[in-house]
C-alpha cells in the first residue's frame, strides 16, 4: 500500500484529529473529533491515497492559495473498516483493485485470488492491516450496486448455520398463552402501509370513564419471549442493530419467518404482547401507565390512507362492527395527545418520503414517487411516542437501566443556522438567540401545509442534529420529552428489544443489582453506529434506483431548491420529486466561493447561494453504478 503522501508544513499551521470521508471525485474531508473546531476540513487528492472513509486521522490544518483551510500532512490512527467493496482493473499486465470510490482513492494492490481474476471483475475484499485480501468474487450477472452498498456500511446479509438451526426451534415454540392478560375480546387493529410486513404494533381503545380519562392500548409484539437472550438470534440481531429498508429489498434485523410471519401481529391471529395502557384525560395528560404482558388478537388491518380518510372525511372502514365503534375513540385520543404535544412545544417528526417503484420482473424502477404523510401517520405517531414516553418514565422511577433515546438542545451555532434557513424559505422563526420546544413548535406549525413544506421540514430536522441512544436519562429536545425511549418496534430494532427483556425482567420480580448495566454503555454506542450506517444504506440504494431512473433523462430542465452547502458544492432538490443531486462548487457562475460558519450557504465575493434558494437546473449526468446526480444551473438562480 503506499503510504499517504506529505507535504511541507506550514509555519501557521495546526493539528487535528477526526474521521475521514471520502468524496467520489478523489478528495476528501476531515470533522474533527471533541472539543476541536467544528466543521469540516478540505484534503486535496494527493493527500488522500492509502486512507479510507472512517479512518481516524491526524492531520495539519494550513492555508491553501485561495485562503481556505487545507488539511495536510495525513498520519491514520485508527481504522474500523473489515470489508470493502471493489473492482478489478490491469494496469502495465498487473492487477490492482478500484475500491468503492465512496471509500477510497486510486488503485490498490491486493493478495488471493489473483491467479482465478481478470480485468472488469467485481470483489469483496477483507481489510488485512495495510493490505487487502480477496475472500470473495462476485458472479458476473450480480447486482453491483448492491454488493457495493452493502459493503460500504457493512451490512449483513444471510444466515449462519447457528441461526438457522435455532431458528427452527423457536419458529415450533408454541405461544405462551398463560400469566398473561387476554386481550383478545377488545377491539385491536393494526395501521400500517399494505407492503408492511414485519407488523410489531397494534391498538386498542376503551371508552371514557366517569372522569372523562380514556384509555389508549399500544400493544407490541413480545419478541423476548421467543428470541432467547444472548442466542444465535440474538447475536446475530445485536450485530446488525436494526432492519434496514432498501427500496427493492429489506435486510432484517430477525428471519422472515419471525419477523414477518410467527412474531408478526397478523389479523386472526393470537399473539403474545407487551401492552402499554396509558389513561389519559380531557385535556391529553397521561395520567397513569400499566404495563403487563398480554395476548392479542388483531381484528384487522387498516391502511394509513384508509384510517386518513375516516379521520378526514368520515369515511367507512372496512371493519367489524366492534372495530368500528373504536375508530372515534383513536381520534379522541389523537385529538388529546396532539394538544398535550402543542402545550409543550416540539416538532411532528413524521414526514414524507421518497418512493421507488419497480417492474416486479426486472427490478428496473418504473416511476418516483412521494409518500405524503396524513393524518393517520401522525395519529400513529402520537401513539407510538406517548408509548415510548410512558414506558420511559415507568422504567426510571423504578431504578431499571435502559437504553434512552437523547435529542440536545440545539448550541447557539445549530440555532442560528436553524433560523437562517427559515428566513431562507420564507419563515420567520424569530428565536431571539435561545430556542426552546415551544418557539421551535411555532416555526413548525408555520411550516405545515405549505408547498415545500416536505422539503423544509426534512432540512429543518437536519439542521436541529440526530437524537441518539445514550444510557443517562435526559430529555429528547426533537419531542419536548422530559423522557424518552424506543419500546415500539422490538420485531426493527434491537433497542426497542434490549427495553423490552428490562420490561418483562421487571415484571416477572427481577430487581436491577446496580444502577446502570456496565455493558450498556457500549451498546448505545454500537447501536448508534449501526442505525446510522443503516440509514446512509437507505439513502444510497435510494438515490442509485433515482439515478437508474433518471439515467434517459439527462438533460432535462427541473425547478429545484438549495437543500445543502459544502465545501464541494452544493446539494439541490427537484421540485417534482424528492431527489437530491450535486452541483459542483466548481460550475457555479461568479466564484470562488467558500461555505460560511454554519454551511447555510455558499459566499462569494459578488453572489451566495444559501439553503432554500430556488433554482432552475438541468440533469448534467448520472452515474446509476454509484447513484450520483450532477445538476447545473440552468439560468441565473432566482431571490
């Protein structure tokens, strides 16, 4: 491997230290780790070779001939990567491998296999040291683009043969139908999408009492009770952390055959439960939790655009007549916790989503597409978070350690960049320099039901920071949740699992011998990491079905929206459908330009370009292998 190259240092230069990443075009970036300076730092081509994304580096920062802060001087740290991705290519009759270009630059030697390869065929290699060793190669009809992705956030696919034999037994495991509160004479329905398979939540309702407190059931799936604890099931979920959802395939958290059929809340069908039953009152207080394992069985299966139309025009659900009964207390209960979330202040975390569809036969996408969220999203939404919530405060009030979901206020930097792209859109969030859940509910109801209110909102998330699990309970700023965890996807999520056994161990008379589980910790952290890689997974495979598309209509004129600024450019969204491609730094008319503080907007000596700018561009080119979109202005940006 050659080592990185090195230049001379400057006489005002400095040192960092933080993660790679790589950019396709053969460049990098630098975000420097702990109390260092924030943002990103540029590393020009020649300074890249021999390192990978993630790598963890120690760089000097000095001043390029434009004035912008170079990083130099590349020394590796640290790396985690095991997997990578790549191509075979000759060069002067020798055989050198092309890694993933998201992952590293140049051509790499590599050992195995050599003898049995040619130019053009595609690798999985194992990251050995400062070499790479060939395990596998890829058949010549193989999806690369998948290989590639999966290779890339180290996703796991398929099952070992310990997974396999266990999953055979627990699968001939019958249901556990005793010690258990039977909840199958209450109206239960499960809301979902029609292609939702793994069905891990169901509802019910009960009417209100004397007091005018209703009662609301979140019941979900008991997946504890079958997947045995520290198993080869349940390893194999610990590692992959959650299921991740590509667009023409899913790669689970548990088997098939547990997560879509025999833990699945099928109608019909009896199920054991975890039952969260929250009362809550008139003006939308939980008032009490209980929480009991139960056995359920779904009356039915509603579509989100079904319940949308009862809760929106009172239309008839197909349903039996004691489902029926319970449609007007679902409402009442969303009414109720929806105006209990308006005292307190936060923002609606359900949004739109881009979808993909495809030709059944060939897999080829066929038509882009927007999921609008509804009424019935949010009103599941509602559900799920004030579970979540209860159980959270259940938990610590009675000394148990769990896994906690943690959203940080905003730092001022995070507030005002927030704000500035607000006025950017045409709102005004009117901060006053310190945001709290209620100011930040303001700006958010400006925002529904706008034309982009999908867009602004997704960047609006994006500008407030990720939540992440941490084992200190602290407040989830996002939902203006004094508490916060996942309890309501077990069947997706190991989180939501690792709650789950902490529930039941504490129902069944287990007391927690310390405060805080010692392994907890580390597992936050592994599932942090994982959950992240999953959803850059998502977004990837995503974005090379949208360059798939895409790929015959090069050249074609769009309105679009500045959605990100970087160093190398900027990130656009097309009107017409919720996809993202790069206009790159260089192309822009009147530069140079360089990011400002926050990366709200590109500035240049005459012109800016900031976040929520209306543009009109044209698809320069695709590249459907890695799923880039390059735009370019089409005419001069429009204020």
């Amino acid at each position: 491997m050659r080592p990185p190259r090195t230049t001379p240092a400057s006489k005002s230069s400095r040192q960092i230290t933080g993660r790679l990443s790589v950019h396709p075009r053969g460049f990098g970036f630098i975000a420097p780790s702990g109390d260092q300076p924030a943002g990103s730092f540029f590393v020009p081509p020649p300074d890249m070779r021999g390192l990978m994304a993630d790598d963890r580096v120690t760089a000097e920062v000095v001043d390029g001939d434009d004035g912008r802060p170079l990083a130099r001087r590349l020394q590796l740290v640290e790396r985690r990567r095991v997997l990578v991705y790549g191509e075979v290519v000759e060069r002067r009759g020798r055989l050198s491998l092309k890694v993933d270009p998201e992952i590293a630059t140049g051509e790499w030697p590599f050992e195995g296999g050599s003898s049995r390869l040619a130019a053009g065929d595609a690798v999985i290699a194992r990251v050995d040291g400062e070499r790479l060793r060939v395990v596998r190669s890829l058949p010549s009809d193989a999806d690369r683009s998948w290989h590639r992705i999966l290779a890339r956030h180290e996703l796991r696919d398929g099952w070992s043969t310990a997974v396999v034999e266990e999953l055979r037994d627990v699968t001939r495991t019958p249901h556990r139908l005793r010690d258990r509160r039977d909840l199958r004479g209450v109206p239960t329905i499960t809301v979902d999408a029609p292609s939702t398979r793994d069905i891990d939540d169901a509802i019910s309702a009960l009417p209100p009492s004397r007091d005018g407190a209703l009662r609301l059931l979140v019941s979900i799936a008991d997946v504890a009770e079958f997947v045995p604890e520290d198993g080869a099931l349940d390893r194999e979920a610990r590692a992959r952390a959650t299921s991740t959802y590509l667009p023409d395939g899913v790669l689970p958290m548990l088997p098939d055959e547990l997560s879509s059929d025999h833990l699945s809340l099928l109608p019909g069908r009896d199920r054991c439960c975890l039952t969260a039953e929250l009362r809550i009152d008139p003006e939308g207080s939980v008032l009490s939790v209980d929480v009991y394992e139960s056995l359920i069985r779904s009356a039915g299966r509603v579509s989100y655009d079904e319940m949308a139309r009862f809760l929106d025009d009172q239309e008839v659900v197909p349903a039996t007549e004691a489902v029926a009964e319970a449609l007007p207390l679902f409402r009442a209960a969303a009414a109720r916790l929806g105006i209990a979330r308006l005292r307190r202040g936060g923002v609606q975390f359900a949004r739109d989503e881009a979808r993909v569809h495809l030709d059944p036969q060939t897999g080829a996408p066929t038509e882009l597409s927007t999921l609008r969220s509804t009424t019935a999203h949010q009103m599941i939404e509602r559900f799920m978070v004030a579970a979540n919530e209860a159980i959270a405060m259940w938990l610590q009030a009675r000394g148990v350690p769990a896994l906690y979901r943690v959203h940080e206020p905003p730092d001022a930097g995070r507030t005002e960049s927030l704000a500035a792209i607000a006025h950017n859109f045409g709102f005004e969030a009117g901060f006053g320099g310190k945001i709290t859940p209620l100011s930040l509910a303001v700006l958010d109801s400006q925002i529904a039901r706008t034309p982009w209110e999908g867009l602004v909102r997704s960047v609006m998330l994006r500008a407030l920071g990720p939540a992440r699990y941490t084992v200190e309970p602290r407040a989830h700023f996002g939902l203006a949740a004094p508490l916060y965890l996942h309890f309501t996807s077990p069947i997706r999520r190991y989180a939501d699992l690792k709650v789950h056994r902490a529930v039941k161990r504490y129902l069944r008379g287990e007391r927690p011998a310390d405060a805080l589980d010692p392994h907890l910790r580390e597992l936050a952290e592994h599932v942090n990491e994982r959950a992240s890689a999953s959803g850059r997974a998502e977004r990837d495979r995503t974005r090379v079905m949208q360059a798939r598309w895409l790929a015959d209509r090069v050249g074609s004129r769009h309105r679009a929206r500045v959605t990100r600024v970087r160093a190398s450019g900027l990130t656009a969204q097309l009107e017409s459908a919720l996809v993202e491609g790069s206009i790159a730094l260089d192309s822009l008319p009147g530069g140079p330009y360089r990011p400002d503080a926050h990366e709200t907007a590109l500035v240049g000596a005459r012109s800016r370009f900031v976040i929520g700018m209306p543009l009109t561009v044209r698809i320069r080119a695709v590249d459907p292998d890695i799923g880039r979109i390059e735009l370019e202005l089409d005419e001069p940006p429009r204020r």
